[in-house]
C-alpha cells in the first residue's frame, strides 16, 4: 500500500485548531458534520450511472431558476441531515427558497450550495459543495437576518471538490487555507496541501468566452489584451481555461494561479451575474484572500457587500492578486480605456 504524503488526519487538524481558539469549537464541529457528508456524497458520486440516472431533470427548479437534479436534492438533504448534529441554528440552500431553522439556540448559520455544477453530473466533469459559516446575530428579528452580514464575517468557508481526488478546501477564523484529500481506503480526510499561496501573477484566465458580445467594455478590453499575448498590451502569452464548475476553477487557481471571471452582462437577468454571494462568492473569495488571492465584483472586495437578500447576486472575478488588481484599473483608470489610451487602440483577436 502506498504511503500517504501527509501525516495529519482531519480530525487531528480541527483538535488542534480548537486548542489554540476555543471560539472555533462550534465551527469545527460544522466541518465535521460537512466531512461526514461529503464522504457519503463522494460514494454516490463515484457510482454514476450504476446508482442511476443522477443528472436527470425534476418537474421542479431551485432557487436560481435552474429544473434541479436529482442529485441536487439529494445532496441537499444530506448536508442537513448532517448539520442537525452540529450548533447550526439555521441554514439557507440554493435548494431552499427560505431559511430552514434547525436549532433556534444554535451558534452559526450556514449558507450552502449543496452541489455545485449539477448539470455536469452525467459528464463526468468535476462537481462539488459550497459552504459558508456564518455566527448568529443576538438579537436578528428573522432567521433570513442572521445572513445579511458582509463575507468578512464568516468564521469559516470552503468547498468540497469531487473529482480525480475528493478534496476539502478549507479555512477557519484567520487561519490560512488548507486541502484535506479524503483516502478511500479508510474513510478518512488527510492533509493534502498546507496554506497554498495563489501566485500574484498568472497567464491563465477562465471565462465563458461565448458571452463576449453581451460584457461591458472593460472585460472585453481585458480579455483582448489577454487573447493578444506576448505581442499585446500586456507583453505575455496567457491560456484560457473554463470548466462550467466553480470549484474546478477555483481548485487549478489555489494550486497553480490564474484568474477567474463571471461578470455581469447585458442579457436578461445577468447584470448582477448569476453567482450567489452568500454561497458562492463569500466563500470562495474568504479562501481565496487567506491564500494571498483577491476577490472582487470587478471593483468592490467580494468580501466587504452587504448581501441585499438571502439568494443574492454578484458578479464574481477571483484569483491572482496582481491580475484581479490590473482588471480593476481597466473599470476605473482612463490609460486602461481602448477610447483614450493609444496603446491600447487596437484591440485583440475577438471583435464584434
């Protein structure tokens, strides 16, 4: 049997964490509960289409709009089956149109998308969990209240990652991101990779380049620069790469850099992107800055927005910190603008 790389479990990882802070006891205990769940999914998950039909549409949609799969759901009830065992007072779903109160006298609220890139299911594409931990407010006049608080917030954040490996991506309070890599020989999550550090600079960038037409100039004017490479504006080859699953492209960029944009657009319903801020924005742009990595809506920190309500939109642009910081000034600074710059006058390979 091959030796495994890390000698931490997970368990032995939260133990020690609480030990130094006492205040994050309630939050392990939610990870646990996350870990626990994430196992029975990974089994699921693994079988495909010897359990079933697992992307198969239902008669009904989630909160997005979107006809749910039957995995959807299924994720949904396992992951609050789960947080019934842990100080979880409320919880807020993409699955969900409202607030499920489980314990009134519990310490945290969790905001979820139980799975993540559903309709790759059937492809065999990488999918997985989204979660945010948010605490209680003492004297919150709704379950949805406890919610409406900026991602800064949170005491804890991350994503479980099914693929080639089961991963869960973590951080906790203030400490730095971590990876823990489930081993199926056991049943147990062991230390993959310790406080990754995201590269300031990146040649990779992850859009859905088919919506082009539809973004407003200054990510078009970003994405020429970078489609015209070492002979542009920006003097380097860059690659593009887009999965469709928000934890795939977040995963590459923990490990090895690069930029991820989904702007808002000009189509119907798309001018505030279709990523929900409580649990999809917030806790990737909360691992991602404990990584050395920025968040943003093109111009704000992902992290300081006072979430409007529970379901919430946001454009979403993370990664790289210098990357992320260079397509704010294309939002801002007129020498970025293609109207009043001369350097930038000629735009790339991708023209309407």
């Amino acid at each position: 049997m091959p030796q495994l790389a890390g000698t931490e479990d997970f368990a032995a990882y939260l133990d020690q964490t609480v030990e130094l802070d006492a205040r994050l006891d309630g939050a392990a205990q939610v990870l646990r509960a996350i870990a626990a769940a994430s196992i029975e999914m990974s089994e699921l998950i693994s079988l495909g289409r010897l359990y079933g039909q697992l992307g198969a549409s239902r008669a009904s949609t989630n909160t997005d709009g979107d006809v749910q799969k039957e995995l959807d759901v299924l994720a949904n009830d396992i992951f609050v089956s789960a947080f019934r065992q842990a100080p979880v007072a409320a919880i807020v779903s993409e699955e969900l149109s409202e607030p499920l109160v489980l314990d009134p006298a519990g310490s945290l609220a969790v905001a979820m998308d139980p799975l993540d890139g559903s309709s790759n299911i059937d492809a065999n594409v990488s999918i997985g969990t989204i979660f945010s931990i948010l605490p209680v407010l003492a004297n919150a006049s709704s379950a949805e209240a406890h919610f409406l608080q900026p991602g800064r917030m949170q005491i804890g954040a991350g994503f479980v990652i099914y693929g080639p490996q089961t991963s869960l991506v973590f951080a906790l309070g203030s400490n730095q991101t971590q990876i823990f890599t489930l081993d199926r020989r056991d049943g147990r999550f062991y230390q993959a990779v310790s406080a990754p550090i995201i590269a300031r600079e990146c040649a990779e960038y992850a859009i859905n380049a088919s919506n082009y037409r539809h973004w407003d100039a200054p990510v078009r004017a970003f994405i020429d620069d970078c489609v015209q490479g070492a002979e542009g504006p920006l003097k380097r080859n860059h690659n593009m790469r887009w999965t469709g699953s928000l934890v795939a492209d977040a995963y590459r960029i923990l490990l090895r850099g690069g930029i991820f944009l989904y702007p808002g657009d000009h189509r119907a319903g798309y001018q505030d992107g279709r990523l929900r801020l409580l649990y999809e924005a917030n806790p990737v742009a909360f691992i991602v800055e404990l990584a050395g990595g920025l968040a943003t809506d093109c111009v704000r920190p992902i992290l300081d927005i006072v979430p409007s309500g529970i379901h919430a939109r946001v454009p979403l642009v993370f990664g790289s910190a210098a990357t992320v910081e260079l397509l704010t000034c294309y939002h801002g600074d007129p020498q970025f603008s293609a109207d009043r710059a001369p350097l930038f006058g000629k735009r790339g390979l991708i023209r309407l």
